[in-house]
C-alpha cells in the first residue's frame, strides 16, 4: 500500500513538473510572438526562436474599370477576414497623382465605392500603381506590403 | 349553295397558301456577337514579416485568371535588388538584406521576380529566402524594415 502511495505521488509530481513547463513554453513563444510583430523583416539574435507570423492576404487584380467625369465610383475591394492586420490602400496615375486612398480598412471589411480626388476624361491609363500598405494590430506597426501595376479604362 | 361553299373553301385555301408561303427575297439572317470578358482575380499570400535566413512561402489562394497570364510576385528594392534594415537603436546603422528567389538565385536588377503562379496553381505555395551578405562591424542589436512585393498579372 506505502509503495503504491509513493509511485501516485511520483506520477503527481512528474505530471506537475510536465504541465508547468508546458505553460512557461507557451509564455515564451507568446512573448517572443509579440516582439516579432514589430516590424516586416527581422533579423533575429542569436539563440532566437524564429517564429513567422500569420501571413497577408492581398486581393489582386490588373484591371480597374471607372467612368469617365464622375467623382464616385464603383470599386470592390477587401481584406480578407483572415488577416490579421489593417490596410492602407491608394490608387496612384502613371504620372503618381493620388486618385484615391482609403486608410486603415478592417479585417474582413469590404469596400465598393471610393471617391476620385479628380474627374477623368475617356481613356486607358496605362501603369497605374495600386499600393497596399499593412499595419499590425497590436502595436500599429509597419508590415510588410505590396503594389500593383493596373489598367484604368475610363469610358 | 354549294357553290359558294366552294369558292370560299377554295378562297380560304389560296389564301393559306399564300401566307405560307416563304417570301425569301425579304429575308434577312441577322448575326450578332455576343461577348464578355471576366477580369483576372486572384489572391496572394505574403509573409507579414520576414526572419532573415528563414524559408519565406508565398501562396497562391485564390488564382483566376486566363490560361495564356502568369501572377508574377516581384520585390520592390529600394532601388536596387535588397532591402535595408536599421538598427532599433541607432537608426545610423544598417544592414542590407539579399533575396533568392524560388530557384534560389540571387536577384538581378532586370529580374527581381521571387516567385511566379499560373493558371490552376490555386493552394500552391512557393518560397525564397533572405540572407545578410556581410555584419562584420555592425552595432549589436535588433535590426527591422519592411519589404514591398509587387504583384502583376500578366
């Protein structure tokens, strides 16, 4: 019976000692987590656990079709529900004057209409440039982005 | 009577006859084209962040686009094929970042393409990499920036 009781209580504080690393592992990654999503390009110290964050999903597309002479305009476009971060988006022409921006655009939050800061005449503007900017979440911080060349066809 | 039950069955028929008769010099075959183009869409997967010496994927979520078009994910040096990272510390000190691409080559000016997805390529992830050419002498300490991918279709 006294050799029974022993082993329970062996087993009691080997699974103790198990969980306790268990919640200091997970405390470390959680911290180092935090730290890591400072910015888009880490180089890591020494003996740092690597750790990559959740990445972006950004809505592509080659193609934007406006017309011509109105402010408002239809554009559909989204960032996913799975990001994790927001996004700064803006529509520049090839000669880089800003169509349009939109600032800090939630996970999962759709847009369908944007506003031109100028009116267009008929045409195809070749090599226009979409930008994609990320924030973190947790601390407002850069991500990494991205950019689109686009046709704007204005009929 | 039965005459002129005749002649307005006979008067009747002519007149069938006549209306069923296909007039082909007034007929005109009219052909229309009828044509719509959907626009490529696709979603692309980047890396929010980037540990320099880690493999980095990039996904292909979502691709769809014409059979004959390539999604193409570039880096956006700044202007040339790294990227520069600064200390936290001192914003003087800096580090450039090289890139390989999914071949694991070295980036070239005229090609800075990472990685490439075509048509049916949906849930394909593909990866490159970073390296530090050279930190001899560099301040200790954590150094960050962030990259810019360019994404065309094309």
């Amino acid at each position: 019976m006294n050799e029974e009781q022993r082993i329970k209580k062996v087993m009691i504080a080997i699974i103790v000692v198990l969980l306790t690393a268990i919640i200091c592992l997970g405390a470390i990654i959680l911290l180092d987590l935090k730290e890591t999503n400072k910015s888009g390009i880490l180089l890591t110290d020494e003996g740092r656990e690597n750790i990559q964050l959740k990445p972006i999903t950004i809505q592509g597309f080659s193609e934007f079709h406006a017309k011509s002479d109105e402010v408002t305009q239809e554009f559909t476009f989204c960032n996913p529900k799975d990001n994790n971060c927001y996004m700064d988006i803006e529509f520049l022409l090839p000669d880089g004057t800003k169509l349009f921006e939109v600032k800090r655009i939630e996970p999962r939050y759709v847009i369908k209409k944007v506003e031109f800061l100028k009116t267009l005449k008929n045409g195809i503007y070749e090599n226009c440039t979409f930008n994609i900017n990320c924030y973190s979440m947790n601390d407002d911080s850069k991500l990494n982005g991205a950019a689109m060349n686009v046709t704007l066809y204005v009929r | 009577m039965n005459f002129d039950i005749k002649k307005i069955i006979c008067a009747f028929l002519s007149l069938v006859v006549v209306l069923a008769t296909p007039v082909y010099a007034s007929e005109e075959i009219v052909s229309a084209n009828v044509s719509y183009y959907c626009d490529d869409y696709f979603y692309i997967q980047i890396p929010s962040n980037i540990v320099v010496g880690d493999e980095c994927p990039v996904t292909a979520v979502d691709i769809n686009i014409s059979p004959t078009k390539t999604v193409y994910v570039d880096l956006i040096g700044d202007p040339n094929t790294y990227i520069t990272i600064y200390n936290e510390n001192n914003l003087s000190e800096s580090l450039d970042v090289y890139f390989l691409n999914h071949d694991g080559n070295n980036l070239e000016p005229t090609n800075m393409n990472l990685v490439s997805f075509g048509y049916g390529d949906n849930g394909i992830s593909k990866s490159f990499s970073t390296y530090v050419s050279d930190t001899t002498g560099k301040q200790a300490g954590q150094y960050t920036g962030t990259a810019m991918f360019s994404i065309r279709c094309e």
